[in-house]
C-alpha cells in the first residue's frame, strides 16, 4: 500500500471540499507560437477545458490510484497526452467524452502497469458515496453499508454504472455535464445510476420497494 493511502482525506467532508484538498497540478498550457494567433487560442481553449475539469479529474484519479502522488502522475500524463493531441480533440462530436475517454486510459494504464487493481474500496474519498446515497435511500443503506460492504458492491457494478455513481455522488458532476463526459444523454445516465441502486439494493438484500430517488 502507498504511503500516501496512510493520509486520507476526511470521509465525511462534502464531495467539493475534499477535491480541494488536493494539491492542484502546476498550470498547464500547449506550446504555442508568439507569432501565431491561432496557436495562441488553441491555448486559450485548452487551459480553459483544464480550469473546469482539473480538480476533478485529479479526485477521480486518486479514487482509482488511491495515491495523491499516483493521481498527480496520472493526471498529468492525461493532460500531455491531450495537449499534444487537442486540435483533433476539438474536432470530435464531444470534447469533453473524448478527453475523458484520455483520463481513463491513462487510469487504466497506470493499474496495469503497477499490477493494481481500482482503490475504490480502500480510498477514504470513496466514503462520500455513502452519504449521498443515505440522503436518498434513507435507513436502507444506513443499517447495512458497514456490514455488509457497500463500497465493495459500488465497485463491482458494471463500468458505466459505477462512474455515473463516482461523478454523480463523490466527485460532483451534474447529470449533463457527465452525459457530455460519457457521451450519452441525462435520460441514460439517470438510467445507469437507477440500474446501479437497484444492483446495489440487490447486492445488500435492499428491499428494492422502499428505496427512493435516482
């Protein structure tokens, strides 16, 4: 286990406030030309895709990593990798799923690579969950998460399923701006997170009838 898995982040700060507690990666921007305008946009554009979703993406990293140095790492290969390739980026149907779809091969990469699998169920940022879903689930989840391992049935759901839960719940995207990361619409990613809690109500012996929201 990592040394920085010894330093947790609080389990019950709000999702927001323990992505601020990670140390944010040095300003990132693309080689650009002084001469050249276009180049000059070019970085324009990526530096502000980087400010709205960084903090983000650094929390998601360290999820999975369950090391603030691994997530740095991560992240920042990300970012080069997407720098380096961000004119064609900015010619898909969606920016935001293609570089998404950059992040998690960059996450997957680094498990691989270090015979690891995801943290989900070690990192303390992964406790948010817990909250948020006993803010709609109500007791259901409050007499079982703990015996019965709500985090570990939260990381075997199927992968869509278990990042709508992740961005929705722990790292605090909307319901659109994860559909823009998935590309999928609001109406599929409400149903992948309702499949997921009924998977999850399943998994814990949930009276799947007295559980609410989506």
């Amino acid at each position: 286990m990592s040394a920085d898995r010894d330093r947790p982040l609080s389990a019950c700060a709000p999702a927001h406030v323990r992505a601020a507690e990670l140390s944010p990666l040095p300003r990132c921007s693309l080689p650009a030309s002084a001469s050249d305008p276009f180049d000059h946009r070019l970085s324009i554009t990526f530096e502000a895709f980087l400010a709205t979703h960084a903090r983000k993406w650094l929390t998601y990293a360290y999820l999975h990593t369950g090391s603030e140095a691994a997530a740095r790492e991560v992240t920042r290969a990300a970012y080069g990798q997407l720098g380096r390739l961000w004119p064609h980026a900015l010619r898909q149907a969606s920016v935001e799923a293609y570089a998404w779809s950059v992040l998690k091969e960059r996450v997957v990469e680094w498990l691989y690579d270090h015979q690891q699998p995801t943290a989900l169920t070690e990192t303390a940022a992964f406790a948010v969950v817990t909250h948020a879903l006993l803010r709609e689930c109500q007791q259901q989840f409050a007499m079982l998460e703990s015996q019965l391992g709500l985090y570990a049935a939260i990381a075997r759901l199927p992968e869509r399923q278990c990042d709508v839960i992740v961005l929705r719940h722990v790292i605090g995207y909307s319901d659109a701006q994860i559909g823009s990361l998935l590309g999928v619409d609001e109406v599929t990613v409400r149903s992948y997170a309702s499949r997921g809690k009924r998977k999850l109500a399943a998994a814990l012996g949930i009276d799947q009838g007295n559980a609410r929201g989506n």
